[in-house]
C-alpha cells in the first residue's frame, strides 16, 4: 500500500515561506492525485490543495490561491506545496493523502500520512 509521507514543516513568521514535502513511498502503484488538508485546533480537517500525477492540472482552496504552489517530480513520487505570504491563521497540521482526482472532499482521499506541523507566528 501505498502510504505518504510529510516533511518540511516548522515555526515561520507571517508573510514567511515553507515548502512542504509528500513522498508516496510502497510501491509504484499510486492513486491519480495527490492531496493536501490542514487541520487547525478545534476544526475540521479541511482541503488544501491537488495535483495530478499525469498532466500535473491542479486545484487550490480559495484561502490559499495565489500563496501556494504545487509541483511534483514523478521520478521521486514526491509532491511540492511551496508556501509564500504565510498567514497566522495558515497555522495547522498539514497532511497528504492519495486520491482518485482533486476532489476537495476528504472522504475522496485514501491513504494518509502522519501530518507535519505548520505554525505561523504573527
């Protein structure tokens, strides 16, 4: 199975950057899409962003349109959330996941990974 795995998370002060990273690791069989969600204290665990592997077409929640990026390299099996113009409400634990396309709906996605921590202090 396949199962994600993230990195690059850390404490940065608003209107810093972070670049996330998810390695889908186990194997070359992998879903469609890769997924990102964030979940705050106290709230639901909400979509981020997509990327499909072939084709690499994209969807962004409205909340981080034109602050982060996708990318991936398929050799690596690794997707890229690059993160500018952080915003202390961006603070949360971000996760990937595998999925059939870039539904924004958490329900889509199949395996998860562990999350990493994101804090932006203002």
């Amino acid at each position: 199975q396949v199962q994600p795995v993230e990195s690059g998370g850390g404490l940065v002060q608003a209107g810093g950057a972070l670049r996330l990273s998810c390695t889908a690791s186990g194997g070359i069989f992998r879903r469609a899409a890769m997924g990102w969600f964030r979940q705050a204290p106290g709230k639901e665990r909400e979509f981020v962003a997509a990327i499909a592997w072939i084709g690499g077409n994209t969807n962004y929640a409205d909340s981080v349109k034109g602050r982060f990026t996708l990318s991936k390299d398929n050799a690596r099996n690794t997707v890229y959330l690059q993160m500018n113009s952080l915003k202390p409400e961006d603070t949360a634990v971000y996760y990937c996941a595998t999925g059939p396309g870039l539904s924004t709906s958490r329900n889509s996605y199949g395996s998860w990974g562990q999350g990493t921590q994101v804090t932006v202090s203002s």
